[in-house]
C-alpha cells in the first residue's frame, strides 16, 4: 500500500506469521529508509526487493522501532542487500538480544542475528535528506520503542505502541502498562488530530480518531 505525501511516500508490506507491518519511506529523490523489515520467507524478501528495484529506490537507513521478533526478520537481509548498518535505541538491545528465545516460545522461525551499529537517542533528529524525522522515546510496549515523527507532513511511524482502537500490549518482557499510556499522552496525544498514525499491526489511523475513539485512552 502506498500513501503519497509531498516530499516523502510511504508504502507499507504486511509480513510473516505475525502479519508485522514493514514499512519504506521514500524521499522525492528515491532515496529511502527501511523501518521494521518483517520478512520471513523468500517471497516477502522478494516482494521488498521488487518494490525497490521497480521504483528504482537506494535504500540510505535501516532502523526498527522496537525488537520485537516479527519487527526484525528481515534485519540482516535487508543490511546485506543494501549494505546498511541498524541504528535502534540502546534500551531495545536486551529485547534483540532474547528474539532467538522468543522465537522458541512462540515455534517461530529463528531471525537470522543483526547487530545494531548505532543507537538512536530520543529527541534526536534524523534526515532522510532534507525531510526531518523527530524521533520520540515512547517506552511501554517494549523498554526502548520509539517513534519517527515527520512533522511537516504530519505523519508518525509508531511501531507497536498505538493502534486503531488499541495499543500495544504491555505483558511481554520490559513492558509497563502505565509507562506506555504515560508514553502515549505525552509523546502523541500533543500531536494534531490531523497526524496520521503508521503502526506495526493493522490499519493506518489518525490522532483526532484515537482521541476520540480509542477505549484505552478515555
Ligand atoms: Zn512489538
């Protein structure tokens, strides 16, 4: 699915078991970040790299918003394929680190291991040249979530801590429910109604509409 802004695209791919939301951001130029890649089979790797190569697409960054297993299959694929490092916050190392136990708990397919090579810091800013991503700390799902928040096209990438009518579930290791509704109201509910709202699961949605609608939040 695509979704066109001014100066950026962003297109997301439904992935593995776990039915992850990867997504690739790409700036007019045809550079492009890669968040979350979620692929498990060769077919979803092929779909990625079909994506890119029909575009005619240079992926520049590899990042995830949190380590949870379904967010990283595709990690060590995609920095082989496009010779990129991954940059996540330094408090989602603990969470990568356990993905090969999680991956047993769940029957789940063991992710190929990656490194990360940088860490993120909250309130950081990164470029996707000369688009600027604001980058939230939004700990609560996982101990180290973040967020990438495009404030001039009002859109936010969010991973698993907001969805449509929900939010990210807290009883996995290193999550807090009152950490993660705190993370929320003070990191997205200042947001404009009009932000749209990229998570790791599910359909796209707004600010305004979990504001309004969203159970957990009232
Ligand atoms: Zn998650």
């Amino acid at each position: 699915m695509d979704n066109a802004k001014l100066n950026t695209n962003i297109a997301s791919f439904c992935f593995n078991p776990f039915q992850e939301n990867t997504y690739v951001i790409t700036h007019a130029n045809k550079d492009c970040w890669i968040i979350d890649p979620g692929c498990y089979t060769l077919q979803e790797q092929k779909v990625l790299i079909s994506y890119i190569e029909k575009n005619g697409l240079k992926p520049v960054r590899l990042v995830n918003t949190h380590c949870h297993l379904d967010h990283i299959y595709g990690n060590k694929f995609v920095a082989d394929e496009y010779k990129l490092d991954l940059g996540i916050h330094e408090k989602e190392l603990v969470v990568l680190n356990a993905a090969e136990m999680a991956a047993r708990m769940y029957g789940a397919k063991i992710p190929e291991k990656l490194e990360p090579s940088y860490f993120i810091s909250e309130n950081e800013k990164l470029e996707l040249n000369d688009v600027v991503f604001d980058i939230l700390f939004t700990p609560g799902h996982s101990p180290g979530s973040i967020c990438f928040l495009n404030k001039n096209e009002n859109y936010c990438i969010v991973g698993d801590v907001l969805f449509q009518n929900s939010i990210g579930r807290t009883d996995l290791p290193g999550g807090n429910h009152h950490t993660l509704i705190k993370s929320i109201e003070t990191q997205l509910l200042v947001l404009d109604d009009i932000v749209e709202i990229y998570n790791g699961h599910g359909n796209p949605t707004t600010i305004g509409a979990e504001r309004r609608n969203n159970p957990f939040l009232v």
